[in-house]
C-alpha cells in the first residue's frame, strides 16, 4: 500500500539527496541501531548472550542463524 503523494515523496527524497554521502550513511547507520533496540526490548532479559544473539540475527534477517555462526558453550 502506497499512501504517500508523490509530490511528498519528491521533495523527501530531494532532501535526503541534499546530505553527503556520509550524513546518509550515518543516518542508516542510527536507524539500524534503533530498530536493534526496539527489537533487544522485545526480547526476555534473562537469555544468555548466545541465544539472545541468536534471536536478534533471525528477527532482523528473517531466516535462522547459520548453524556455524554461534558455538553454544
């Protein structure tokens, strides 16, 4: 679903173009951080560091962690 005029979408997206390369990248690199906040609070607090790393790779990524990826103690 598509809600936004398009004449919004223009003038967002002139702006955003307006930023250098690096203002762009670090605007991502703090909307990531604050999705992965958003989903470390959904998670139980008392998971040890394994699972909750675990868990945070496959609700950003969407699929399973790699098997391999985290040795479990």
């Amino acid at each position: 679903m598509k809600d936004t005029p398009p004449e919004i979408e223009e003038m967002v997206r002139a702006r955003l173009m307006a930023c250098s390369g690096e203002e762009r990248l670090i605007m991502g690199v703090q909307m990531f951080e604050a999705a992965r906040e958003v989903i470390l609070a959904s998670l139980p607090k008392d998971l040890p560091a394994n699972q909750l790393k675990r868990l945070l790779y496959e609700r950003i990524y969407g699929v399973p962690a790699p098997a391999d990826w985290l040795k479990d103690d």
